[in-house]
C-alpha cells in the first residue's frame, strides 16, 4: 500500500483501488515476465528495485511549467537510465517506466521514451496529478520511509 499505490486511488476506496491496479499490471506486465508463474516474486522484484529510486522525487524536479525535455535532463544529471514516460490526456504523469535486462535486473535505457500522445515531444507541459482523486496521491506515492 505504501510502495505501489495508484496515484488515481479515491481517499475511500484506497485499497480496492489499489488492489484492482495490482491486478491490472500483473497481467499486463508480470504474466510475461520472468516470474510468469510466481506473481509474489514479481512484486517482490518490483519493491526490490524500488529501493534504487528512493530520491526520485526530488530527482525528477518537478516546477511549475515542466516540460517533458526538463524531466528527462533531470533523470539523466542524476545518473538514471532513460525511461519511458506515460501521461493521460490531460498531460498529468500516469507512469515512469524504467527499464531493465531480463535476469540480471540491470537497468537500461528503454528503448523509446515516449509512452503517450501527450508528452511525446520534449517541450511537452508535464504536471503532477496534484490529488487526483480526492486523495494525496503524490505524496503518498513518494513517501519512502
């Protein structure tokens, strides 16, 4: 709940939201991953590798007015593999997809880092979904302790 949350999750279904999204991406990820058949040791890899993010709020370096190229030269200054970013229509961050080399888990840069139609151009305006929901999506979500 704390490491993987929905940043969409509504403050009154937090959990099923939460579950629901877990749902979705080991189907959409996990089931061809290398732990096709253990669903627990994805998740767990996933909140394993998690721990090599552990600043990146502070290294995506989010402003007012950020733009997508602003996003990735603060990722790369901070010695991250591109990602791929992922934004809804109304260019809020849906997701940051880091990639990694099957077996080894070493981070790579993917090989496209567009993930959108909205932020698929460097001067793209990129936001945070400030609350989406009615909940404290954001801060929840960063919060590593």
């Amino acid at each position: 709940m704390r490491d993987w949350p929905d940043l969409y999750a509504r403050q009154s279904r937090k959990e099923k939201d939460n579950l629901e999204f877990w749902k979705y991406e080991w189907r959409k990820h996990g089931m061809c991953s290398d732990y096709a058949d253990k669903p627990s040791d994805y998740f767990s890899l996933a909140l394993t590798l998690l721990q090599n993010l552990k600043n990146l709020e502070g290294d995506l370096g989010f402003k007012p007015r950020s733009k997508v190229g602003d996003i990735l030269k603060n990722l790369r200054d901070n010695k991250y593999k591109k990602p791929q970013i992922v934004c809804n229509s109304e260019s809020q961050l849906l997701e940051i997809r880091f990639c990694y080399r099957n077996n080894i888990n070493e981070a790579m840069d993917c090989p496209n880092w567009v993930g959108s139609r909205t932020c698929n151009k460097e001067t793209a305006d990129i936001f945070l979904p400030g609350g989406a929901g009615g909940t404290y999506a954001v801060k929840y979500n960063f919060n590593h302790d």
